[in-house]
C-alpha cells in the first residue's frame, strides 16, 4: 500500500550549470523554456527528479534530453528553497556543475527546451527563476 499524506510536499528538481571555455571566453549552457513558467525565457537545463532516480541520475537524463550534452562530470553545487522561487509551487533545486571539453559540445534542444546554446558569461541573456544566483555560485567554485 502507498503511503499518503494529509499535507502538501515540495517538487524536487535538478538544474545544471554547465561551462566551456572557448578561445579566450568562458561560456555558459543555457534552454529557452518552451513551456510556462517562463516560456521563452532562458533558463538553465533541468527538470523533476522522477520517483526510481536518484538526483544524479536525474541531472544527466535532463541534460541529454534538453541539450544533447553526453559525458559532462557534474559536481554537486548547492539546494535552493526560497519559498516563492517557482510560481507553479513549493520547489526544492538541487544544482550540479560542471566543465565540458570543446571537442563533442554541439548541442540540440530537445524535450521541453525550445532551444539550447552556449552564451558567453559576460553577456548571459536575463535568467528564469533564480538562475542567475546559480550561474554566479558556479563561476565562483571555478578557475575558468
């Protein structure tokens, strides 16, 4: 028998903060949200963790399935649980960054993403959600 409960429980999502460094730039990856909240917007890649995947499982399925991006090392970086951080309702982020090779790093949105690119850091597009906040944690646990 399932358990159930009388009180309401957080979603619990992934987001990944991916780097590359290109040239002299250092870049960011970044999915136009095709979907509300913040359709159009410029986000970075993830999702919901499904109930059979444990949170690093669940980064690198939505990292493939939104960009194309294979074989990226992930770190885990931090949670973020500030109350009102997503308007579809309580939500808990547990974040992963990591630094991809050049070589192999052609990306294709997929999924619910309406587009995937790299952008370079200086120059990031406004961010949905918190995700700003996330990239600039990010940047500075790196020496790009």
């Amino acid at each position: 028998m399932p358990f159930t409960y009388d009180y309401p429980r957080p979603m619990v999502t992934v987001d990944a903060v991916v780097f590359r460094k290109n040239g002299t730039s250092n870049e960011v990856l970044l999915i136009k949200r095709g979907h509300y909240p913040y359709e159009g917007m410029w986000a970075l890649p993830g999702g919901f963790v499904d109930m059979e995947e444990t949170l690093e499982e669940a980064i690198v399925r939505e990292l493939e399935e939104e960009t194309g991006l294979k074989n990226v090392e992930l770190w885990q970086l931090n949670a973020y649980s500030e109350i009102h951080r997503d308007p579809r309702g309580r939500n808990i982020s547990i974040t992963f960054y990591g630094i991809a090779d050049l070589i192999d790093t052609t990306v294709t949105s997929g999924d619910d993403a309406a587009d995937a690119r790299w952008f370079n850091v200086d120059q990031m597009p406004e961010l949905a959600f918190d995700h700003k906040k996330v990239v600039e944690l990010a940047l500075s646990k790196l020496s790009l």
